[in-house]
C-alpha cells in the first residue's frame, strides 16, 4: 500500500534555519520520519542525499571523510553519527566556504554526543524530530491552539475540531511513531514493537556504547516504561532492576541520546514555598512505553497506566508544538504538606500555559483545584493565559474558576 506523505511541522523551522546557520542537524529517535520529510520537502528533497546505512558509503565516510564532505556544496548526511569523523571536516567545509550548507540527520540527539556539539559549536542549528503529533497524523490545517493561547474566543476557535476517528485506547496502544500509524490489527501492533526494541538494542545501541549486559538494559527500560510520567526516581528505578546507581544513570542518559527517553524539568517560579527538583520521566512514545510495560491489546491496559500513557501521549504532542512557538515546556510540584501538582506548564513569551490531564469522561470540581492553587502561588509573576483539563470527554467546557475541560482529541 502507497503510504501518503504526511507534512510535518518542524519543515518549515528546517527552512528557516538554512538562513541562520551553515550546519542544520536534524535528529530524533529511529523511525521518527527524519528521512522521509528530507526526501519529500523543498529545497532538501533536491539535494544530494549520503546514507551512511550504505556500509560502502561509511566505509568511504571512515577512510575519506574529506572526500564525502567535498562532493557537493550541499547535501544531507543521514545517520551522521555513525562517522563522527566527518564532523571535523564539516567544519572545516563551512568556516573555508560559508555558502557551503550541510543538513546532518541521525537516529541520535547529536546535541547529547559531546563529539558532535563540540565539533559544531556555533556552526549548527539543532531541531528534533518526535513522532507524529495529532495534529500532523490527522493532517489538521493551521496553527495548533497553543500559538492561540489567550486569544479571544479561544473555546470557540477549538470548537470544530473534529474528532479522531480512533477509541483513545487504540491510539495509545499503537503510539504515533509513523510507521506504527498504518499498522491496524493489534497482533501486528505488538510484533512491529518487538522488533522496533530489538533493533534498538540489538544496533543502536551497541553501536553508540559499550553495554555489556543487554538484558539488563532491556530490564531497565521495562522498568522505566511502568514509570512513564511519574517523577523520574531514579535509585529506587536502579534497586528494582538490581542495578548500580551509576549503571542506571549512564542508561538513562544513553536512552535519553538515542531520543527515547525525556527528562522534563520543574516549573521554578519566586515562591516562597519548596519546588520537587527530580525530573519526570517520559518515553517517546505511547506504543513503546505500553510494548515494554508488556501490554499486547489496548484492552488489557489498566487504568492506571491507562492514565500513564496519556500523560505521556500529551506531552509528546505539546513537546513538538511547544518548541515550534518558542516556548518551554515544565511541570509544577511543591514539596512538603499537602503537595501542589500541575502536569505541564508552558512558558510562552506573553504568559503560561497550565495544563492537567484526567483519564476520566467527567470532571468535578476538585479535579480544576490543583490550576486554581497554581494561580494562586504565581499571582504577581507571569500573566496566566490558559488553564486547562486535557480529559477523555467529548466536550469543550467551562469549569469554575476559568479552566477550559478540552478532550483528549483536540490535542
């Protein structure tokens, strides 16, 4: 089947940047679409295009980087960090020749590869690649309603959205990682991630680390994925798979720069009161947090996790959308007492975004109470311009004290 190519919304930041800066790297996890968009987008998809998946091709890349770099005076290297030896000969191409541009793609985030950020430091413009965001899978037109955030009839402009078409319970099984998206029976769901983890491990990661005990980082990662987005606790997550405090660490910053895993900070506002420093954690994707946590149907996920996937499938979608608008995405926590907690807080240039996200139909009073706290603690600092419940209801509504309920599917 002629799989249609899907526009994606970082192309036109991709674009933009060629403006900025000589070097544009474009990263993201394995199967996120880095290839496909830069073979189907103006001006890429006229360039020449270096995969160095091609072992003739690295085997140059490795004896003659020189040689490869020199070929054209622009082009896209794909998987660029399997050659890191080509970064220096990269440089040397656009300090010599500014109208020399480079595109450099790789199932990694290069930003985390210290060869690769030191090589190109002040040369390079870094964008990420998540998979589909909602809005992109269901190829909505416009501007996604975080860019309209405090605009005047804000509830009426989200409206019309239409609906997914799919039980949100489907779609978190599956994820929206591209490939995955055109897949429908569940047996073949679970089978694609199989063999998505065991390439995973099996390739990347023994290509970009020395880890000499496989099953335990796979232990690991299901450990983790029964945790996605809870405050990341690291030692306890390292004593449940019988590991080193040190060993847990190097995995999770080896999951985070093969773009797997995140780390979402806190949101700091001037509080008196004390913020939970730890980090949420959160895997790239729905499908793979629910592979590795072991579930093989949509039905047999739990509420609980039910709950965990669609955190992690809202913060997926913002992520990609907050960073096209410029803003930075957080979540909220005091510590002591009776915490406070809000999932995410976007910070935008004119104010804050807060969000909760309920997997329930129906919304009561207590569940706007953690916003309206938020408010309070933050009077006086940065203007508020939404708050909002992402629930699994069908409806826009208007809660008391001025949250806005939005379903699961406007995201």
């Amino acid at each position: 089947m002629l799989q249609q190519y899907k526009k994606r919304m970082i192309a036109q930041r991709l674009r933009e940047a060629l403006n900025v800066a000589p070097v544009v790297v474009l990263a993201g996890a394995r199967q996120t679409g880095k290839t496909t968009l830069l073979t189907h987008e103006l001006p890429f998809k006229d360039w020449p295009f270096f995969s160095l998946d091609d072992p003739e091709l690295l085997t140059l890349a490795k004896v003659s980087p020189r040689d490869v770099v020199n070929a054209h005076d622009k082009m896209i290297i794909d998987e660029v960090q399997k050659a890191p030896e080509l970064l220096s000969y990269v440089k040397m191409a656009v300090d010599k020749d500014r109208s020399r541009i480079f595109v450099l793609s790789g199932s990694a985030n290069l930003l985390l590869m210290k060869n690769v950020s030191e090589s190109l430091a002040g040369r390079a413009i870094y964008l990420e690649l998540m998979p589909f965001s909602l809005h992109e899978y269901l190829e909505r037109p416009g501007h996604h309603w975080i860019a309209m955030a405090g605009e005047r009839n804000f509830a009426e402009k989200l409206a019309g959205t239409e609906q997914c078409g799919e039980p949100l319970d489907s779609v978190l099984f599956r994820g929206l990682l591209p490939p995955a998206t055109f897949l429908d029976k569940e047996s073949n769901i679970s089978l694609w991630w199989k063999g998505y983890i065991g390439t995973y491990l099996e390739r990347d990661l023994r290509m970009l680390s020395q880890v000499g005990d496989i099953a335990s980082f796979h232990q690991f990662m299901e450990i983790l994925a029964h945790r996605t987005g809870r405050i990341l606790k690291q030692s306890e997550a390292a004593r449940d798979a019988g590991l080193s405090a040190a060993s847990a660490s190097r995995y999770v910053s080896l999951l985070e720069t093969t773009g797997l895993y995140y780390r979402l900070r806190p949101f700091f506002a001037n509080l008196t009161k004390r913020l939970i420093k730890a980090p949420k954690g959160f895997f790239l994707d729905t499908g793979l947090a629910g592979a590795l946590a072991g579930f093989k149907t949509a039905s047999s996920i739990t509420p609980e996790f039910g709950a965990q996937l669609l955190e992690t499938f809202v913060f997926h979608n913002l992520l990609g959308h907050v960073s096209h608008v410029g803003g930075k995405l957080c979540y909220f926590r005091t510590l002591g007492g009776k915490e406070i907690e809000v999932d995410f807080v976007i910070e935008l240039d004119d104010g804050l975004v807060v969000l909760e996200v309920k997997y329930k139909k129906e919304l009561t009073a207590k569940d706007v109470r953690p916003l309206i706290q938020f408010s309070d603690l933050t009077s006086g600092g940065k203007k508020i311009l939404l708050k909002a419940i992402i629930y699994t209801g069908g409806d826009i509504k208007a809660l008391p004290g001025g949250v806005l309920a939005i379903p699961w599917f406007v995201l």
